[in-house]
C-alpha cells in the first residue's frame, strides 16, 4: 500500500508571511493613528494658545483704553481744581475789598451809645478791636450786642428775640425803615463769631472829669452773605 505525503512546510510560511503583513499594517495603523493623534493634540493646543494670546492681547487693549479714560478723567479734575482755585482767589480778594466796609457798618449800626471804638485792625477776617466805655457793664453790653448781630436775607440785623431751641427768631434790621420781621433760624448767619475780652482796665478820663474803662476785644467778622 503506497502511503500519501503531504508536505505542509510551504503553507506554514504562507500563514506566516500573512501574519507578519497583518502584523506590520497593524503596527502602520497604529503609528499612523498615533501621529494623527497627536498631530490634532498639538493643533488643539495651538488653537488654544492662540486663543489665550488673544485674550491677553484684549485684556491688554482694554486696559490701555480704560488707562487712556482714567487719565482724561484725572485731567478733567485737575482743570477744575484749578478753576475753582481761581475763583476762590477771587472771591477771597472780593471779600476783603468789601471787608472793612460791612465791617465799620456793622460796627456803626451794634455800638452803643456810651461805648466808643478808638481803633480796629482786621486781617482776613480777624479784628482786633480797642475802646473805651463808661462801664464794664457798657462793655458787656457791647459784646452782647456783637453776638446778636446778624445776617439776614434782607441785609445786617440785630436779634431782638430768640428762644433758645425755637425755628424763629425776631430781628431789627438794621438798614432802611429798621423793621422788625421774622426769620428762620436757618437763614440767619452771625456776623460777629469768636469774641474774646483780651483786656479790660478802668482810668480816669480827665476831659470828662470821670472814670471809663479801656478794653480790647478780639473777634471774627463774617463778610459772607
């Protein structure tokens, strides 16, 4: 009986030729896949850095024009600080013009009758006032009369009467027919304010044959109305 030989040896190598080419296109596609997929990471990195760079440069732009607003701003304010500065000074030198003047009324219109000023001097505001009276009490009843003296909407006036914690006060005013109205406290403004007695002394006044009292005041006059 003859025997049948099969030689399998060359389909051996057939399937292992298959394999490796099976095993060398997976091993291509997975290279390939892995370059792909890191060639898209990449790229979406990019993307996200570009994206992150222009919102940098944004922010930046923003923050160039606030700065540019805020400094047009700031010189804004720095022009109107200066204007206001100009009509302080102005106001300042208007006042002092008028000053002296409001203040000899003021002086002429509260002095009473046995008290006389001798001399004044005044500085922004600020009075130094030298007298002679009959009395002490003439000299207390001339300071009262500084401290009732007061601005009024129509002009200098005395207050005749006032109670205390009241919205009204009864005034004379001191120009014109001197009448006698009614005010609100709220637009009433002293125009005397810090009276201080610096000195008080008593001499014998040889003209008129009898004792006076010397003093010297100082105070602030209100030219504000």
């Amino acid at each position: 009986m003859t025997m049948i030989r099969i030689n399998l040896l060359p389909v051996r190598q057939v399937r292992k030729r298959e394999l490796g080419r099976q095993f060398l296109a997976l091993a291509a596609a997975t290279v390939v896949a892995t370059l792909a997929g890191n060639f898209f990471w990449f790229t979406s990195r990019d993307e996200e850095r570009a994206q992150r760079a222009e919102a940098a440069s944004k922010r930046e732009r923003e923050i160039a024009a606030l700065d540019k607003q805020i400094g047009e701003v700031n010189e804004l304010k720095k022009r109107k600080k200066e204007v206001e500065d100009k009509l302080g000074v102005l106001e300042k030198l208007r006042k002092q013009r008028s000053g002296p003047v409001k203040l000899l009324d003021a002086l002429a219109s509260v002095t009473p009758k046995k008290v006389f000023v001798t001399s004044f001097e005044e500085k922004a505001g600020a009075v130094k006032l030298l007298g002679a009276a009959d009395s002490h009490e003439d000299v207390s009843e001339f300071m009262k009369a500084l401290q009732n003296a007061r601005w009024t909407p129509k002009g200098l006036g005395r207050v005749v009467e006032q109670k205390r914690d009241a919205t009204r006060a009864r005034i004379e005013l001191l120009a014109g027919s001197q009448a006698i109205e009614d005010f609100d406290v709220r637009e009433l403004s002293p125009f005397f304010s810090g009276i201080e007695l610096k000195s008080s002394e008593q001499f014998f006044d040889a003209k008129a044959g009898k004792n006076g009292v010397k003093f010297d005041l100082n105070l602030t006059a209100n030219y504000s109305t």
